[in-house]
C-alpha cells in the first residue's frame, strides 16, 4: 500500500477566501489540497472552474491541487485545469463512455489521472486495464455534489476489493470522512483520505490532519 495522503476538501473552506485557507491548510500539515469542481451538470451544484484554480495556484504557488472533476464532460476541462495549474484530475467514471479517451487526454497534459466512481457504480466496472492506466482510484462515500454528507460505510467493501486487485495504487475516499473512521478506512485499504469539515472545522487542524496521518500509517504498517 502507498503512503498516506491527505487532502482537505476545500468544499468545507470559507471560499471567499480560498487562497489564505489552501495555505492555512498547508501550513498545519496536509499533503494536498482537494478542489471540489461542480458543473451544475453531473451534480447538481455548482463551485468553482479553472479562473478560481489559476488564483489559487498564483496565490500559493507550493500546492499540489488535487482536482476532482464532478463535471458531465470531463475530457473538455483538461486543458484549462492543466492550464490553471493542477497536478491531479479526477473525473467519474459515469460521466464519460470514453474513459481511456480521457486517461490518454490527462497524461498528454502531464497530470495525474484520478478515476472516481459513485456509490451506487459498483468496482467491478474498473477493470484491470483501466484502473492500471490510472494514477489513483477514488471510491466516493457520500453522493457526490454536497458537502457535510454521512458517511456511507458500505461502500469501504469497494475500496477492499479494489486494493487487492491494485496492491501499490492511490486509493482515495472522499465524502464523511474524518478521526473517527480514519482508521475504518484505511483498514479497508485506502491511503488517501479526503476530509472536508472534519478538517477545515477542526479547532486545531494541525492535530485532526496528524492524528488521521497516524491512524493511516499504522494501518499501513499493519498490512506489510
């Protein structure tokens, strides 16, 4: 299993600030930072787009943003989240009938590839093919489109399966998650964790994103 990762999903941030709470969240201690891009479209919500991303990127030049794309036509923002400075592109597999169209389109734009499935998609549609053309898989623990969801336990089985099929990659969960399953989910095999209000609402960020990197690594040093 890979190392631990965390990402604070800046859904849960006070957006109208959103540089100066990436940095707050880098200086107490997360690896990345999770950007939320909503279209309105493929959920219904709406965020933020590649013009807040560049801001961002200009404003705190050292992130790594982790982009995760709940759009309807995820090969269209590839150049312009490229553009605007993201390492990691997320998108969902319900989204596209083209999934390894939008893996070669990523790669050609030298970002990582993410590939996310909802909870009712199940994770035998990421076959071995796809997901060893992938940079991480994103198993999703709420509905995607909203913040500040209960987090679905069931679907920790997805992240299970694909762990055993993909010993050494990135496995993301995104979606209720925080100290208190942290370690539920990284049992499961997921070394990536994406927290939202657990984090950002912390009284003291420092120590939530440090007590979950613990419980993570003590996971992973279980499985070896």
């Amino acid at each position: 299993m890979s190392k631990c990762i965390i990402s604070p999903s800046v859904l849960a941030s006070d957006l109208s600030k959103l540089s100066e709470e990436c940095q707050r969240m880098i200086d107490n201690g997360c690896d990345w930072l999770h950007m939320d891009v909503m279209d309105g479209n493929f959920v219904p919500n709406i965020t933020m787009g590649a013009p807040i991303l560049t801001w961002v990127h200009k404003n705190v030049p050292e992130i790594f943003m982790d982009c995760h794309m709940m759009v309807a036509d995820p090969a269209r923002w590839v150049p312009d989240v490229a553009k605007a400075g993201g390492k990691s592109y997320t998108f969902h597999y319900e989204a596209t009938s083209d999934p390894e169209g939008v893996i070669r389109l990523i790669k050609e734009h030298k970002m990582l590839v993410g590939l996310a499935i909802s909870p009712e998609t199940p994770s035998s549609v990421i076959t071995d093919t796809l997901g060893n053309e992938v940079d991480m898989l994103l198993v999703m623990t709420v509905k995607p489109g909203y913040g500040g969801q209960k987090f679905m336990p069931e679907c920790l089985d997805k992240v299970t399966e694909l762990r055993k099929r993909f010993p050494g990659k990135n496995i993301q969960v995104d979606g209720g998650v925080g100290s208190g399953n942290a370690c539920q989910c990284a049992k499961a095999g997921s070394n990536v964790l994406v927290a939202g209000t657990a984090i950002f609402g912390a009284e003291d960020p420092k120590k939530t994103i440090s007590e979950m990197r613990s419980t993570v690594d003590q996971a992973i040093a279980e499985q070896k």
